[in-house]
C-alpha cells in the first residue's frame, strides 16, 4: 500500500513538473503554427481553441483532469491523439534503451567484480582509466567516432538510420552500432561503482572468516560477496536506465534512428505543449516503473528487507 501510495504521489509530481517546466519554453505554439506573418486576430483565435488563452491555473487543472483519464490531449501540429504518436515512437526508443542497457550490464558488472579481487593492479588501473574515459566522453561523440571507425572506414554496421523492413536480421544490424556506443557509455558507471560495491563486500568479517576457514575464492566472490554487493549494484542499474533511456535520445539523433527522441524533438521546434508533455511524462513513468521492478527485485535478493 505504501508502495502503491509513492507511486501516485511521484506521477503527480511528475504531471506537474512536465506542465509547468514545458511552458518555458520560448515561444508561442499558435504563433508557431501560423507563422511570422499570421495577423493577430488569426492568433488570438487559435490560442483560444487551444486554451492557450486561460489563466495558467486553468489550463493545469485541466491537463490533470485530462490526464487521469488518459488523455493527454492532441498535437497541435497533427491533430491525432499526442499520446498515440508517443506510444507508436516508443517501442524504437525501448529496444534501443533496453539492448545497450544489457550490453552495460554485462560489460559492466563482471569488469567491476574482476577489479575488485585485483584492486591495485594493473588490470584494475586500466579498466578504471577507462571507465574514467567513458564517463568523460559525451554520448554523442562517441557515437560520431563509432561512426566513422566502424561504419565508414570498416564497413561493420550500417552507418544510420533504422531497418526500413521486418527482417529480424536488418533490424538487429541497424540496432547494433547505436546500442553497443548506449551500453559502452553507461557500462562506465555500473564498472566503477559495481567496483565499489564488491570492494565493501570483499572486507567484512564474514568473508575473512569464511577465507579462513579455506572457502574457495571463486566461492567466497561469487556467491558470498556477490550477493551482498546485489543490493547495491541492483540501485546502479536501476539509475543506470534513466541514463540509458536519456542517452538514447542523443543516440537517436546521431544515428537519424526514429524513435521517441525524435518525436519529442520535432513537439520541441513546433512548440507542441501537448505532444512534449505525453512523451517527457511517458519517459518519466517509464522510469518510476523500472524502478519499483527494482524495489521489487530487492526483495527477491535479500528477504531480509520484507521485514524491514
């Protein structure tokens, strides 16, 4: 119930933040919409069948009221349903998201276990230089060298855009590039502070007890240490997907990917309030759901918090 209580207090924080910080954005979408040598009465007329003309206040309680029941009103620029284009524009977004999310976790975990049993050493001053590299190097940049290395001079992948047929193959080969530079960027974050985790793990009394005793090391890392640090790294990955589904934006424009990013883009540029609103909260709530799966996945690794 608890649970069920922060979800609800965190959408409406959310709806709220999403309204409010949207009208911020310069300009006016009915001026956007008409253009520059529209007349004023022309303008005054679209503002008022948007609703743009009501007092703030107004127009949020509405939106709320709106919302509650799924609807999050139609773009300005298309007339359809904002929340139906979003949703269409998802289901790229998440599978880029969700595959360089895994390729972060794979590379990413096992990398931090590995310098964690060898701290000081060789092997763990490089893996953290370059996870230090990783995290200073912006997305987007990374993506153009990944570009030109792996697409232009060695013809690996194709360069942009997305599969323009069903075929599993293509699409998988389109996907590749663009989710391997997501998991690469964010497997950074989950190496370094995976590292962490294990290294508090590694030195409570337990495992220089269960050391002692001559448990094995593979079992002493894997299954002892490992399954306290899962708290942790559980936490990591569940952050490490709001940076995932964020970065696949940037992502999505470097690669010319269709997908949700582009679709808030273009909301941006034509001042469409209702069809940013739809995709930042349809990003926002994506988030507070893979977050509670997390709380919930705690659960499931240490029984010890159901009483809690």
């Amino acid at each position: 119930m608890q649970t069920l209580v922060q979800l609800i207090v965190m959408v409406f924080g959310i709806c709220t933040l999403v309204f409010f910080l949207i009208r911020l954005i310069p300009g006016d979408p009915a001026t956007a919409m008409l253009g520059d040598y529209a007349t004023p009465q022309a303008i005054a007329a679209l503002r008022a069948d948007l609703g743009l003309d009501q007092p703030l206040l107004v127009q949020y309680g509405r939106f709320l009221g709106h919302a509650v029941t799924g609807d999050l009103g139609a773009s300005v620029v298309t007339g359809q349903p904002a929340l139906d284009q979003i949703l269409d524009s998802l289901p790229a977004s998440a599978a880029l998201a969700l595959s360089g999310l895994a390729i972060a976790v794979l590379l990413g975990v096992p990398l931090g276990i590995v310098t964690a049993r060898r701290a000081g050493s060789w092997t763990d001053t490089l893996v953290m230089i370059g996870g230090l590299l990783g995290i200073s190097f912006p997305v987007f940049w990374l993506g153009l060298v990944s570009v030109l290395l792996l697409a232009h001079e060695i013809h690996l992948f194709p360069a942009l855009g997305a599969a323009s047929s069903d075929d599993l193959l293509d699409q998988l080969q389109h996907l590749a590039l663009p989710a391997l530079v997501l998991g690469v960027s964010t497997a950074a974050y989950i190496a370094r502070l995976t590292r962490s985790a294990m290294l508090e793990a590694l030195m409570q009394e337990h495992i220089r007890v269960a050391r002692a005793m001559g448990v094995p090391e593979r079992r002493v890392v894997y299954h002892l240490a490992l399954r306290n640090a899962m708290i942790p790294i559980l936490a990591i990955i569940g952050v490490t997907f709001a940076l995932s589904l964020g970065s696949a934006i940037l992502v999505e424009a470097v690669f010319s990917r269709p997908g949700l990013g582009s679709t808030i883009l273009k909301g941006i540029l034509a001042r469409d309030y209702q069809l940013v609103q739809a995709g930042v909260l349809v990003l926002a709530l994506a988030v507070v759901v893979v977050n509670s799966l997390i709380d919930v996945a705690y659960l499931a690794v240490d029984p010890r918090l159901r009483r809690a």
